[in-house]
C-alpha cells in the first residue's frame, strides 16, 4: 500500500482504475470458477450484444437515414404551402406529388421530419378550426429540447381553450409555463395562463402569473401587456 501511496500525481488516474490486486485475492478462485462454468453464457451474450449493435449500424446507415433524408425532402414542400398559409393544402396536398403533414406524420413516424410534421399538422388543424385533430398531432409530437415542451403544451392549452374546455386549457398553459425557461415563449404562455386565471376570478394566481412576467422577462414584448393585467388582478383582490 505504501507503493501506492507514493505514485505521482501523473499516475493517479491510472492506479483509481486498476484492480486493487490484494484486495480481490480472497475473491479470484471463486470468479475463475464462474467464468469457467458459465462462459458459454457470457459468451453468448456478448455475440448477441455485438450482432445488436451491428443490426443498429446497418439501421442507421441504410434505413434511417434515407428514410430522414426523404421525409426531409418531402417536409419542405408542405411547409412551403404552410407559409402561405394554405393550411389545407399543407396538411394533404401541398403539390408535385409531395405528401402533407398529415400523410409524413403517419409515414415517417420516428424520424425528425417525422415529428415535425405533427407539429406543423396540429397547427394547420388549429387554423382550420379542426381541433379535435389539432389535440391528437400536438399529443403525438414529441417536444423536445429548450422550447419542444414550451410550445406541445401551449398548443394543447391553445386547442381546448378554441373547444371552450377552459380547465384543460388552463392545465395545459400551467404546464407550457413551467416546461422551460424561453425568454420568447414562456412569458407568452404566462400571460395566457393569467388571462385564463382572471376569467376564472382566480385573481391571486393571476396575479403570481403577471408577476413571474414582469420579473423574470422585464423585455418581454409581452411585459407591458402583464403589468397592465397585474394592476387589474391586485385591485380585483
């Protein structure tokens, strides 16, 4: 043990990830007869560990991959027809044999573009005034990264309170509010939960939510809008 204590610093490192020798002794007889008995299994394993993340390769690189490349190709156009704001034109025939949202949504599950199809489709449905169909794609999408969360829930929180489902709507602006920190979108989400809390004679959490605005995001564009409702919910108090 003295031997180990006097290692330089440069080899520390090295001596943390080594076996410490005298403290396995009493353990090797009994590991060399397992590893002996059961080889076979371990062996087993291993070969099915390594055809796995070979299947996974030939995926990657002969599947998923061009199936990306082509819903990707495929996602331009529809979002082409979507900035015009042909809605129903995005969703099933945005033109030169391209499919829609709605059809990429379906036949490209699992990729990026795939996902992003069921964004753009629920918000096309929601400008459409089809918003049961708007819940079912914003329930599909799967929000991920700083604002993918933000913008799931707001669009559900959007969609139910377009239905007139207040309390679910309200639910899901809370959730939007709280799935992350985007100085563009989780003050825009607050002011909606505000709005909705002071419809509901919520005042106190109306005015919790007009508060985290003007704190938390004093150059939001929406600021101004939540210090005006924060006057309204403190004199409702």
């Amino acid at each position: 043990m003295a031997t180990r204590r006097n290692r330089t610093r440069k080899n520390k490192q090295e001596e943390e990830n080594l076996v410490d020798v005298v403290e396995t002794q009493e353990t090797q007889s009994s590991s060399e007869s397992f590893l002996e008995d059961n080889q076979n299994t371990i062996f087993g394993v291993l070969v099915a560990a390594v055809v796995l993340i070979g299947l996974y390769m030939l995926y990657s690189q002969f599947y998923a991959a061009p199936k990306e490349k082509q819903a990707s190709e495929q996602l331009a156009q529809a979002q082409f027809q979507f900035a015009q704001d042909s809605f129903a034109l995005a969703l099933t025939n945005p033109g030169g044999g391209y499919d829609g949202f709605s059809n990429l949504a379906s036949n490209f599950g699992g990729t990026s573009a795939g996902n992003t199809a069921e964004l753009y489709a629920g918000i096309s449905y929601l400008q459409l005034g089809e918003f049961d169909a708007a819940i079912e794609h914003f329930k599909d999408y799967d929000g991920a990264g700083e604002i993918g969360p933000i913008l799931k829930n707001g669009l559900l929180g959007d969609a139910f309170a377009e239905k007139n489902d207040l309390d679910q709507a309200l639910s899901y602006y809370k959730k939007a509010a709280n799935a992350g920190d985007n100085q563009g979108v989780t003050p825009y989400y607050l002011l909606k939960q505000g709005l909705l809390e002071l419809k509901n004679n919520n005042n106190a959490a109306a005015k919790d939510a007009f508060t985290k605005i003007k704190d938390k995001y004093p150059t939001s564009r929406f600021a101004q809008d939540a210090e005006k409702y924060l006057m309204r919910a403190t004199a409702a108090m």
